[in-house]
C-alpha cells in the first residue's frame, strides 16, 4: 500500500478527492491532506509519502514550486498536478519537472484510476530497482569492511553509496538484537546513510561524517524507538582509511559481546547504567593502533608507556567508569589474541577490571596485566576450540551462537570467542558460515534438493540471506554453482 498527500487549497475539492475513488483498492491509502505548498512540503519532511497529488496554483507556495523543492529532497515522491481549465501552461510545466501526469478540475473518477494505475507501475518499478540497488549495496558493503573489494569495486560502490572516494571519519556501528531491519534500513537512507548491512541479528552500518553526526544519528535511532528493550547499540573505533573500517568492526561486535556478557551476570539493561553505555557514541573513540603494533613487534616497554598514556587521556576527558572498562577490557582481548589464557584467569582479569573503583586503579591493573604479558606459541588447538570445532560439525544445521556453544562449554563467551579466534585465525560466525557454506556446496553436488530446501537444511531460516551469504564466499549464486559444476550454461 503506497501513501499519498492530497493538496489543495479548496476543502470540497480535497474531500471529494478522498471520496470518488476506492483508494485503497487500486493500492493507496491517503495519509496526509493539507492547503498549500509550504504545508505540504512541511508534511512531507516530517513524514514521507510515496505519492503526492497537488493543485498548481495555491496561495504562499505553488504546485510547481513545491515541485521544485521536492526534488532536492533525496527520496523525492511522484507527483500528479491538478489544474483547472486555464491552467495548461502550468501542467506542461509540470510535465516538465516530472509530474507523473495531470488532472482536471472538476476530477474524474474514470480518470483518477487511470492515472492512479500508471503512478501504480511507476511505484512498483522503483520499489524492484531499490530493492536490487539495496541488495547490492549490502552484499558489497559487507565485503568493503572484509575488505575483499578491489579498487574499481570499491570506487564503484561508493559513488552508488553517494558517497565521494576522499578521506572521510568512518565509524562501524552495530545494532544488536534489533527486531525491525526494515526501519532501520529506511532510517539510514533518510539519512543518507547507505552503507550498511545485516549479519546475523547485527545491523552494521558503515557510518560516514563527523562524531557530532554520529552522535545525533544513534540519538535519532533511539528517538525513533528502533533501539529500545533488549536491543543496544556498540559504536567502534573512528578511522579516517577504509583499511581501518575491519578494526572499528571488531571492536563494535566486542563491545557487543561484553554488554551481553554484563548483561548475564547483573541488570545491566536497567536505569542508568544502560544510559551510560548508549552514549559511549558520544566520547571520541581511542585508538589501540600503536599498542598493537608494539604487541605484534614484542616492544613490552612501549606497550606499558602507550597503556599509561591511554588512561591519562581517558582521565582528562573525565569519561564514564563504564567506557574506561570498555577501554580496559579491550586491551585484555588484545592480549589474549597473543597469549594463552587460562578461563580462570580470563575470569579473574575481568573480576579485577570489573571491580577497579577507580580510573587510576583500573590503569594500574591494566599495566600489571600488560607488564606480565608472555605470548607462548600454539601449536595445537587447545581443548576447548576442538570442542567448538565439534559442536559446529555436530549442530551446524540448529540455531547456533558462540553464546550458546560458551554455555555447553561453562566458559565466558567473550574469552572463547578470543581464543577462537586467535587459534583458528576467524570469529566464530564467520567459521560457522564458512563451514555451512561447505556443506551447501556439497548438497548442491550431490544431491537434487531445491536451493531453498538446502538452505533451511544448513540452518538458514532466511533463503535470501543464504543466497547473499554463498555469492559473498562463492562469487555465484548457488543455481551457478550448481549450473557451472553441470558443464551447463549460466
């Protein structure tokens, strides 16, 4: 059902319109009538319609100029111009500027549905163009931040993003547990946000601007009520590379992990607390660059100096107790990507972070932390990753989350997803999709099941994320693949 706007500066003319046809029927429903052009326009940035059926001649603003600031708008609706007899200079005016068509005072019935069905057609073809633009934006948009795209690729996709190949601040945002993608997907276009997609039950979004934009963008989700209840926003690093976009993502879906993870072992969603940890948006992100580098080049004595920096900056900026342990515990991670931890003490690093009272105490734990660091090699997978690795062979086909695998295993799913993570070299989702991916591959081979049959066989309730998945890894759809290992034609 598409919206319509009825404007017109005579009240008998607007009823009559609501009343001559059955809207609803030929596929509208009338959302909004108002007197002039400005009023319109108003309406519309407040509350976007699909359709918008509009006298020429109004007093304060015209059709045709209301017209004009339409198409400025970035999701300008189609337009049908009502003119009286005299009036025709105005319609090709209109016909001009892209009025859909026109109609004459008094209106028609017979006339409206005409022009109704065409508005109709123009509508669902520009619904089936924006769901195929949509879908290529979010299959590469996901592999931009892999970065799997090559330069042309990548160019490509942000001209069609409207975003220019210049430096610009990047920040991946994560949006946990949301339930309406839909009106997530149309908040981020309004706000021309149009680097985004979905994975899992995250809505990543490629934020592009300035931190004072991203902090009024995430206020503007939860304004709109698309962040509320059990869902929570995880904001990362900002980077000025598109090479740095992977870290800020890491570092969001860690964030993520440690929220739930705080979430399991107090009311952490309650009162203030869930307040403080929305607005972590709003405190410039540091960054952990240089301590990694000096980590992965073993220079212990510039990762405690770096350390000891960091904790005056976030002292100077007199940050929430909340986002220093974010800060801290990000670190631990870090460490733990080089080092074997024990879950035990893996649990009794985060009870010391977790209890520190202070800024400077949280520091000195952090320092004692870094100065004992001792990467020792692996060479096998330890015990608890083959177990992971079994779980996954087992049950891959069943709804299945590294929180979930943490649980059988009585570990912390933030220190097993790490250790994961650092043996096999991959997170866990991504290790999961790969390995359901391999077995798609194999029935698609070996068997004569439908696409769709396969997908749900695998564990993907969704065929239409399945499909996105395969073409990522696989570079065809998976009735090519099918097609291509046949020896028949694509």
């Amino acid at each position: 059902m598409y919206s319509v706007m009825l404007v017109d500066d005579e009240y008998m003319i607007l009823k009559g319109m609501a009343k001559i046809v059955d809207w609803e029927k030929n596929g509208f429903k009338i959302v909004q009538t108002v007197r002039n052009g400005k009023q319109a326009l108003a309406a519309f940035k407040q509350q976007p319609v699909d359709l918008i059926i509009t006298d020429v001649r109004m007093p304060e603003m015209t059709g045709l100029a209301l017209m004009k600031q339409l198409q400025l708008l970035p999701q300008a609706p189609l337009v049908i111009v009502l003119s009286g007899y005299q009036e025709f200079d105005y319609v090709k005016q209109a016909l001009h500027f892209g009025a859909v068509d026109y109609l004459v005072k008094p209106v028609d019935a017979q006339e409206l549905e005409k022009v109704l069905i065409k508005a109709h057609e123009q509508l669902e073809s520009q619904t089936k163009e924006a769901a195929t633009r949509h879908y290529y934006l979010e299959m590469q948009t996901e592999r931009l931040v892999a970065q799997e795209l090559d330069e042309a690729a990548t160019e490509q996709l942000l001209n069609s993003a409207g975003v220019a190949n210049n430096p610009h601040k990047l920040t991946m945002i994560c949006c946990n547990n949301v339930t309406n993608y839909d009106a997530l997907s149309q908040a981020c276009q309004q706000q021309g946000q149009n680097l985004y997609y979905v994975s899992q039950n995250q809505f990543m979004i490629c934020f592009v601007g300035s931190h004072l934009a991203l902090t009024k963008f995430i206020q503007q989700l939860e304004a709109q009520q698309l962040i509320t209840g059990a869902s929570f926003v995880t904001v990362g690093e900002r980077v000025s590379q598109l090479s740095g976009l992977a870290d800020s993502l890491e570092q969001a879906q860690t964030l993520a992990e440690l929220y739930q993870f705080y979430e399991g072992r107090s009311p952490f969603l309650s009162g203030a607390a869930r307040t403080e940890w929305l607005r972590q948006a709003e405190i410039p992100k540091v960054s952990l660059d240089k301590f990694k580098r000096a980590l992965s080049s073993n220079n212990q004595a510039l990762m405690v100096t770096l350390t000891q920096a960091l904790f005056v900056k976030l002292s100077n900026e007199h940050v929430a107790p909340s986002y220093a342990r974010q800060v801290a515990f990000l670190v631990l991670n870090i460490l733990s990507n080089h080092q074997t931890f024990s879950n035990q003490d893996y649990e009794a690093q985060l009870t010391l972070i977790d209890n520190a009272p202070t800024i400077a105490a949280l520091e000195q734990t952090v320092v004692a932390l870094v100065q004992r660091y001792e990467p020792k090699p692996q060479l096998t997978y330890s015990k608890n990753v083959r177990q992971v690795i079994a779980i996954v062979k087992a049950d891959y086909a069943q709804d299945l989350s590294l929180t979930q695998v943490a649980n059988r295993l009585h570990l912390n799913p933030v220190y097993l997803g790490q250790l994961f993570k650092k043996e096999i070299q991959t997170s866990f989702s991504k290790y999961l999709n790969q390995y359901r991916i391999d077995q798609a591959k194999q029935m698609l081979l070996s068997t004569d099941e439908s696409i769709s049959n396969i997908a749900l066989e695998i564990g993907y309730t969704n065929s239409g994320y399945f499909y996105k998945n395969f073409r990522l890894i696989c570079d065809v759809s998976p009735k090519e693949y099918r097609q291509q290992a046949a020896g028949q034609p694509t």
